[in-house]
C-alpha cells in the first residue's frame, strides 16, 4: 500500500534556556509529518532528534524527508536505517497511530464551575502520574512551589551544571521544601546528572542520597540518580548501583534501541529511562520490553503534542511498575501545538 507523504519544520523556543551538563538548549526544532492512505485517512507522526543525545541530526532527519518520494510503501517505512532512530519514531508512528486533534486542556476559562472544578481535579489527577521537570540551580525552589500547586509529585532536577557544593546546598533546600509541602502524602525526587559526574561526584551524590532515604519519618525520598557517568563508564555504574540503596537510571546509555539492548546483554537489570521519541522503533522497542519485562521510566524529549501523544501511548503500553512517567515539561514552553497548528 502507497500512503501519501508530506512534511513540515517546526522550531520552538523554551521559555527559559535548558541547562544540562550537555550545555545550554533554548530551541527545540523538529520536523512533523502526515500520510494520507485509503479514504483519505491521515496519520501524523513527529521527527524531534537530540543529536547530542544519541539521534540522529536535525539537518539528518531533514535531508531524509528530503529524499523520500512523494508517495511511500510500509515496506520504506520499516526499512529505515537504525542510524535514523527519531525517523523510524515519527513514520512508524503516522503509519500505526492515526491521530486526531487532542482535546482542549483542562482548566480553563468557560466552563461552568461544576466542570471546572472536576476538570482541575482530574488535571491534578493526570499530573501526579508525571515526573515534573525543574530548572537547574536555584530557580528549582520556586518552580517546585508552583509544580507543587499543578498537582505534580514526583520531580526531576538536573545536576552536573554548577559547583557541586553548590549543588549539594540545593539539594538540601529542595528536599526540605519538598518535606514541608507534603500532607499525608510521599514526593520523589529524581536527580539527572546527564553523564556529568566523575567516579568521586557520583559516590558523593549517592551518599547524599542515602542520608536522605535513610531519614525516618520524612515524606520526601529519592528515587533515583539519573546517568551520573558518561556512556563510556558504564561498568562503573554497575558497580555504584550495587554498592548504594539509591538506584541507578540509566539514560544516555540507553538512548536508543540498540544501546538498550547492548546494556541488557552486559548484564543491566536496573531501570531504563526511554525516550520513545529517539529510542527508534516502536514496533521494535515494543517487542523488546514485552520480551524482558525491563524497569522502565518513559520520557519526554521536549517534542509536541503529536510525538508526545504517540509516546505515551506506548508508555501506557509497556510500563510494568507504577513510577511516574517524564513527560512533565509542558510548562517549558508558551505553546503546546496540536495536529490543528500544522495543516498542510
């Protein structure tokens, strides 16, 4: 069967820079696609590499989409290069996840009071099941406030960008937030070093940890480190996940299918944070984690609504435990673009 090809560029820009110990991100650019098969029925797909992370390029997508014909088979849709994981994302997605435009967010204006109220509730409800996105440095203490309120629980800080006594006297802060917000009730706090520690920084962060989890009756816990070493020191994560009761994530070693798999068979049985958008496959990485049964946390890499949409689907798909998914960066943007936003 031919489907009809089309596709558009799209750049965002993040309401306040992005800092990582990759460095600083302030435009998020991807591509979106649509195909169109019998009576008409469209299917949208989204292309939203992280070249730094282990994607292809943007400009790589882009020359892909390029060369493609104006009509396409399934047969060139499933034959697409591994070395183009976010591609095979965004057409696999067009092609098995016909999309219709996503209904208007809750909470707002217009409604009758009755409404609202219920909305905002299942809103805050839908928002606990996330891992909410804070800034790194200090500005983690204020946006905690406000993704507190939105109703989030579970909260992700990014670490490895400043002085890591500095860090240390955040982290401090956040966690003592965090134990005064809470009524009743457990908050998690994940910490994302992006690869950015050495061997000492990371036992130094797990040893925070550890005080922390083993404070009694404090209703903030870690729940884990997120890839405290580069990709290449991977054997040294294995041995600090043995050695500290804080878990070890990882996440740029498990940046697509094929590094998901080449952890496993060296022996990997703690969790995988899974970017579907980047990972490759989905049919692939669907049958892989149906296979192992893997810990895995599914996660954003700041695409639209589309890909987001198609991410979920297989987050709510595959996850086998019930630990928040890290799909909370909404609020990183002042748009949130729709199928409606990109009509051909």
């Amino acid at each position: 069967m031919l489907y009809q090809f089309e596709f558009r560029t799209y750049q965002r820009k993040f309401n306040r820079p992005l800092r990582t110990s990759h460095g600083i991100w302030d435009i998020r650019e991807g591509i979106i696609l649509r195909l169109v098969g019998e009576n008409n029925r469209s299917g949208w797909g989204e292309i939203a590499p992280l070249s730094w992370f282990g994607s292809e390029s943007f400009e790589q997508a882009l020359d892909f989409c390029k060369s493609l014909a104006t009509n396409i088979s399934e047969e060139t849709i499933f034959s697409i290069s591994a070395e183009l994981p976010a591609c095979q994302f965004g057409f696999e997605s067009a092609l098995n996840e016909p999309n219709s435009p996503p209904p208007a967010p809750p909470c707002q204006g217009g409604e009758k009071s009755e409404n609202l109220t219920y909305l905002c509730q299942e809103e805050e409800k839908r928002l606990s099941q996330y891992s909410g996105l804070l800034p790194a440095g200090e500005t983690a203490l204020q946006a905690l406030q406000v993704l507190w309120l939105e109703g989030y629980r579970t909260f992700k800080w990014k670490i490895g960008v400043a002085a890591i006594e500095q860090e240390l006297k955040i982290f401090q802060q956040l966690i003592q937030a965090m134990h005064k917000l809470c009524d009743r009730e457990k908050a998690f706090l994940r910490l994302d070093a992006n690869g950015g520690l050495n061997y000492s920084q990371a036992k130094t962060w797990l040893e925070a940890c550890d005080k922390v989890k083993a404070t009694p009756d404090f209703s903030a816990s870690i729940e884990f480190l997120e890839q405290p070493l580069p990709v290449t020191h991977f054997q040294e994560m294995v041995e600090l996940n043995a050695i500290y009761a804080t878990a070890i994530a990882l996440d740029e070693s498990a940046a697509n299918l094929d590094r998901i798999q080449e952890c496993y068979s060296q022996g990997w049985r703690g969790i995988f944070v899974i970017k579907p958008a980047i990972a490759g496959s989905p049919s692939q990485l669907r049958k892989f984690c149906k296979t192992h049964n893997i810990d895995a946390v599914f996660s954003s890499v700041f695409e639209t609504e589309i890909g987001r949409q198609a991410a979920l689907n297989l987050a709510t798909e595959l996850s086998v435990n019930k630990r928040a998914q890290g799909f909370g960066t909404d609020c990183w943007f002042d748009d949130n673009h729709s199928i409606l936003d990109f009509r051909f």
